[in-house]
C-alpha cells in the first residue's frame, strides 16, 4: 500500500511538474502578448481581438463536446483494453470533424446577424481554430498520463505564435496577420498531436458504427452542456460588454480578468495533474490536503491582485488601462473560490462517480447568469458595473452548488 502510494505521489508530482512548464509557458506567452499587442494593436483592435475570440470559444466548446473530461475518464479506465481505447479514440476524432463542419455552418448564419455581419470575416478566420481542437488529443495523454508530450507540443506551436507576431505584427493594422498567426499556431499542435499519437501510441483511425458514435456523444452530452453554459462566465460578458458598450472597455475589463484568471491557472494545473490518479485511488486523505492548500493559495493570490491592481494593470495593459483598477479590485475575490470550485469538481465529483452532480452545478449556475442578464436588460439596468459583478457572483453561486453536491453525497464523511 505504502508502495502504491509512493508510486502515486510520483506520478502526480510527474504530471504536475509538466503541468507547471506547460502553464507558465503559456502564462508568459500570453501576458507578453496582451502587454505588446495592446500597445501595438490599440485598445480598439485588441478590443476586438478579444470581442470577437469570446465568440469563436462557444464553437471551440462545440468542437471539444466535454471530452477533455469525459474522454479523459473514459481513458483512465479502460487503458488497458487497447482496441477498445482505440475505436474510442477513432470515435472522438469523428465527432470532432463532424461538429467542426456544422460550426462554420451555424457561423454562415449567424454572420447575416447585425451583431457579427461587422466582423465576420475575422470571426471565419478564428474558426480555423477548430482545426487544432480537432486533432489535438490532450484528453488522450491526460488519461494515459503522459502530459510531458503535450507540453512540448505546445511550447513548440506557442513559440511560432510569438515570433511570428513579433516579427510581423508592428501597426495596428497587423490585427489580420495575428489572427492568422493563431490559427497556424492551432493547426501545427494538432497535426503533431494526432502524429504522435499515430507513432508513440500505436493509434489507427477505424470507422466507428454510428451506434457507437451516437452511444459516446450520449453520455458526452451533458459535460459539453455543462461546458457550453459556463462559458457564459467570461466570454458571455465580454460579448455583451463589447455589444452595448465600447471596445476600450472590452479591453479593460479583459485585460483585468486575464491577470485574476492566470492566477487560477495553478488549481487548474492541479486538476489535471491529480484527476487520473484520484480517479484510479480515490485517496480522500490527499483530496482533502489538496483542497485546503488550493484554497490558501488562492487567498494569497487574491491579496496580491487587491493591493498591487494599479501596477498589474499598468504592466499588462499600459497606462490607459490603469482605470480599470476598480474592476480588478471587484474581481480580485475569484481566485480562492474557483480553487475550491476546481478541485470540487473533477477531483471530487467526477472523479467519484458524480458526473451529474458535477454537470448540474455548471447548468445551474449559467442559467442563474442567463436569467439575471434578462432581468437586467428587461430593467434597463444592464451596465458595465453590473456585469463586472455578475461576472464575480456567478463564481460564488458555482462553488455553492458543488460544495452542496459534496455535501450532499457525503463523499467525505464516509
């Protein structure tokens, strides 16, 4: 037993420690970006940068269809029947193509719209996004727990993305060949990923019976609603505010989420590394540990975003955006609530066989955000401000919910 453990923590400390390269790389990746293309772009190109990307997300979660969680369990137990992981895995890429196609046709559609007409021809370009989601099997390497493999992928693809932005993005007018530069970045992981999973792990692609298909997106379903609605949190708030107000404004507040969302990066890094091994275990022991040390260190985080947001912003956003230092103090609370949120979540309800639970907590708390938005509008009370609120008490409402669920089915009272 002392042996299983040890060989546990290892493989944990393995996957986190991947995690961490993986993560902080991104996390400088993507706090160079926004500081130089905010300078460089202006606050209404970024702004529409960022307007326009939290569009292309719902697609991307379409394209996912919840299975970085649910293909990812799927995985983990049944590893050891290889033909089964197989078919599975052929399963997956087939949906992932079909709903790539049926994304671009809703976006056909949806392009004759006064809200996207505007920009549908950079909202067409982002889509090809898709392309990377599709053959870009994280899913597959979290569940037979060989992250380092994505890491090094994704450094890879993210280097192109920064040099080439650097050498070729220098005017405000440069917003197109950005765009392009994060799709080329997109298709170059997923053409590596789907190639390495062809040599490292033997994979061929095999036509699944549509049975079988219809049977994976089934029980796929509700993760990809829960998924789907919860990304009402940001990218929801960031359409709205970029729909009623300015694009200076969507640069503010996402420049100011993005610095209190990089600091939840390491309870999702947490997730990830720990998820399989929990799974496998179910150790409440090192659950429980987990969860306070998470939930400390998202206090301290959140300290830090209070005290120090004027230097934050001007870091990250230049000296324009220092007055959004009131939504980064607004925000500031996030980071200890989504930490007890994450690891309630996958580590703890799903990894226990609570898949519902862990779905209706996402469900619920985007319909309460949909609701109150209605509400909102309906009064003529749908300001800046109060989305800058709603967007902190959808995270309280979400932690309630699962600390409900927890609590409810006992899982550490027994």
């Amino acid at each position: 037993m002392i042996k299983k453990l040890s060989l546990d923590n290892s493989l944990i400390l393995k996957n986190l420690s991947f995690l961490t390269v993986l993560r902080f790389f991104n996390i400088g990746v993507k706090f160079f970006l926004v500081a130089y293309l905010v300078r460089v772009l202006g606050t209404i190109n970024y702004g529409i940068l960022t307007w326009a990307d939290s569009i292309i997300q719902y697609f991307i979660i379409l394209i996912n269809f919840g299975f970085n969680i649910y293909a990812a369990k799927y995985i983990v137990e049944n590893r050891k029947n290889a033909t089964l992981i197989n078919t599975f895995t052929s399963a997956v890429f087939s949906i992932k193509i079909v709903l790539l196609l049926v994304s671009f046709l809703v976006l056909y559609f949806l392009s004759f719209t006064e809200a996207l007409s505007t920009y549908s021809h950079f909202l067409f370009l982002m889509l090809l996004m898709g392309i990377g989601e599709v053959f870009f099997p994280i899913w597959y390497f979290q569940g037979v727990e060989k992250l380092q493999i994505a890491t090094y992928i994704t450094v890879f693809s993210r280097l192109i993305l920064v040099v080439g932005t650097l050498l070729l993005v220098n005017i405000p007018e440069d917003l197109y060949i950005h765009i392009l530069l994060i799709v080329l970045s997109n298709v170059i992981m997923g053409i590596l990923g789907y190639i390495t999973l062809i040599r490292n792990f033997e994979f061929s692609f095999t036509f699944v019976s549509l049975k079988e298909i219809k049977k994976i997106v089934n029980e796929a379903y509700m993760f990809f609603l829960g998924r789907f609605l919860s990304l009402t949190f940001n990218s929801m708030t960031i359409f709205l505010i970029g729909l009623f107000y300015t694009m200076d404004f969507v640069s503010g507040f996402d420049v100011a989420l993005k610095i209190v969302l990089v600091c939840i990066i390491p309870f999702d890094m947490l997730q990830q590394a720990v998820f399989s091994t929990i799974t496998r275990n179910r150790n409440k022991r090192v659950l429980k540990k987990l969860i306070f040390f998470s939930v400390l260190l998202g206090v301290f985080f959140s300290i830090m975003i209070y005290h120090f947001s004027f230097e934050l912003l001007s870091l990250f956003g230049g000296e324009e955006l220092k007055e959004y230092n009131n939504v980064l103090k607004i925000l500031s609370p996030i980071p200890p609530i989504v930490a007890l949120t994450f690891m309630l979540g996958t580590c703890t309800l799903v990894a226990f066989g609570y898949n519902k639970e862990f779905n209706k907590s996402l469900i619920i708390s985007s319909i309460v955000y949909i609701i109150i938005v209605l509400v909102l509008y309906l009064t003529n009370q749908l300001t800046f401000w109060n989305l800058v609120y709603l967007r902190l008490l959808s995270d309280v409402l979400l932690m309630l919910i699962r600390v409900y669920y927890v609590y409810k089915r006992k899982i550490f009272s027994t």
